[in-house]
C-alpha cells in the first residue's frame, strides 16, 4: 500500500516569505511504490482534464471569466488614448468599458459575500438596476454635459 | 518520485488509485456544490469560524482586500457621479466652481487628489499583477510578495506625482 507523508509534517511552519525558497518543499511528498506511478499520473490527468467535470457542458462560467480579464485589457488601453486624444467616442467607449467593468467586479464581491437564494436574487437585482443607472447617467453626462475625459481635465486644472 | 511531488497530487487513501482508474464525472457543478455547502450550514445555524479575526495578516493579503476595496469605492464613486448627474440641476463646470469658492484649502485639495489618484494608481497596477497571474506567472511566494512591493511603490509614487500636478 503507497505510504503517505501527512501534509503537516512535511510544510514548513512560519516560513520567512521574502527569502528565496524552492517551491517543491512546500508540496506534500508522497511515497509510493514505482509500479503505482502510471496509474498516478493518469489520475492526475484525470483530475485537470476539464472537460469530465461538471454535470452539464456548459462553458458559461469559463466564457465569463475570460471576457473579465479581456475587458480588463481594453480598459487599460483606454487610459492613454483618454488623455492623448481625449473626444466624445473615448467618452462612451469609457462610460461603457467602466460600468461594465465595475458590474463585474461588484457581481464578483456579491458571490462572495452573499448566500441563499432570495439574497442572491435580491442582490443580483439591486447591482443591475445600480450598473443601468450608472451607464445612463454616465451616457447622459457625455451627451448634455462635458465628458469624462474632459470632466477628469477640469477636475485636475482645480 | 521526483516528477511526481512537482505534479503536488496528494492521496490520502491508496485506495483511491482503482477509483480514479474508472473515475465518473461528477453530477454537479462548483456552484451547486458551495451552493449546497451554505444551505447546510445556515439551516444547522452553525456560526461561522473565526478567519480575518485570528489568522496572522500578510502583505499579499492586505493587498488583496486592498484591491477590493478600491475597486468598490471606486464603483461607488463612479454610480454616485452618474446619478448626481442624472439628479442635480446645473452643469459640471457650476458644480466646479462651486467648489472653488468654497476655498478649500491647498493640503485638504492635494489630500483628496492623492486619495483619488491612489486609488485608480493602486487598482490599475495591482489590476496589472492580477493579469499576470491570470496567464499563470508569478505565483512563487517570493515572487508575489516582489510583484506586491512594486505595485505598492509604483503606486505611491504615481499618486504623488498625479497629486503634485
């Protein structure tokens, strides 16, 4: 039977983070018989293949989580073509990027904190109704007003 | 042995081996599963166990509820701009000047322009550091607490340079 080093003798306590440490000392050994390695190596690839876990195939989550992070880029390219050639097309493109940006990372925090049904929906609710807002308002400020880009300017020249 | 321990698989049970052999996917997803875990919990009443208030804080966490945070004020700050302009009667540049007049003084000025300017500085370079995590990079200790300190400097120095102006 594959003998097995428990995970807390093995991790090093209170280890001093700013020194350089190998990685592999703080993953758990195991030892085990040479023939076992195959079908080890196989549950391991078992383990990170995506595609058998979950009940259904949806790749929703995944697709989410992806277009976070590319709107994360477009958001950052954004900020110098904001300042170097500043208009109404970066002021809507910048209403939107920000507000869906935000609604995002605010469903993110709800995941987080809130749980039970009714609360979810509840919340789900209360940050859509607060991200349409904020887009109208914003949509309304470039369109009757200065602009974000030209507001930011006015508000630094204080 | 070697290339196994950098795999980090653990095994409790050897007997494990035989069920991954045949391994079933599971019927349900992560969200039902934590799902699941809540109900349980709240209908047994159980109370939650102490965390943030006994685990010994570190940088990297800091920054993390850091991140957070800035990025929840600045969503706040964002929505509470939107509906004042939905809402307040007059223009931006009246808004403005009311604050002029009100003779705010330059430190209490340059401290709301650092706090601002932090914020967005700090969320945009810890943002950055998230990303490189995103495609996998950087996740060595030392390597996170590196990035950490970069963000924090690049941060503090930006803000002043933005405050400065």
């Amino acid at each position: 039977m594959a003998a097995v080093i428990r995970l807390s003798s093995v991790c090093r306590r209170g280890f001093k983070p700013l020194l350089y440490q190998s990685a592999l000392l703080a993953r758990p050994l195991v030892v085990v018989p040479k023939h076992r390695d195959q079908r080890h190596l196989l549950a391991a690839q078992i383990h990170s293949s995506q595609t058998l876990y979950g009940g259904s195939d949806s790749k929703a989550a995944s697709l989410h989580w992806t277009a976070e992070r590319v709107l994360s880029v477009l958001l950052l390219a954004m900020g110098p073509v904001a300042y170097l050639s500043p208009g109404p097309l970066i002021d809507y493109s910048l209403a939107a990027a920000l507000t869906l940006h935000g609604h995002w990372g605010l469903g993110q925090v709800l995941t987080d904190y809130v749980h039970g049904e009714t609360k979810e929906k509840m919340a789900s609710a209360g940050l859509f109704l607060l991200s349409t807002v904020t887009f109208a308002g914003l949509c309304y400020f470039n369109y009757s007003d200065v602009g974000i880009c030209r507001a930011v300017a006015l508000l630094w020249s204080k | 042995l070697a290339t196994f321990a950098r795999q980090g698989v653990c095994l409790s049970r050897p007997h494990h081996n035989l069920l991954y052999r045949h391994a079933a996917p599971m019927g349900t997803t992560a969200k039902q599963e934590m799902n699941k875990f809540w109900d349980k919990n709240a209908k047994l009443n159980r109370p939650m166990s102490p965390h943030i208030t006994i685990y010994k804080w570190s940088v990297p966490m800091m920054m993390s509820i850091t991140h957070r945070g800035t990025g929840v004020g600045l969503s706040g700050a964002i929505s509470a701009f939107a509906l004042a302009a939905l809402v307040l009667p007059g223009n931006y540049p009246y808004y403005l000047d009311l604050l002029h007049s009100l003779s705010i003084g330059p430190y209490l000025l340059g401290l709301t322009k650092f706090g601002l300017a932090f914020s967005v500085s700090y969320h945009t370079y810890n943002g950055i550091r998230h990303l490189f995590w995103d495609v996998g990079k950087g996740f060595k200790i030392p390597e996170v607490y590196r990035s950490g300190y970069i963000v924090i400097g690049l941060s503090l120095i930006t803000s002043v340079a933005l405050a400065l102006l």
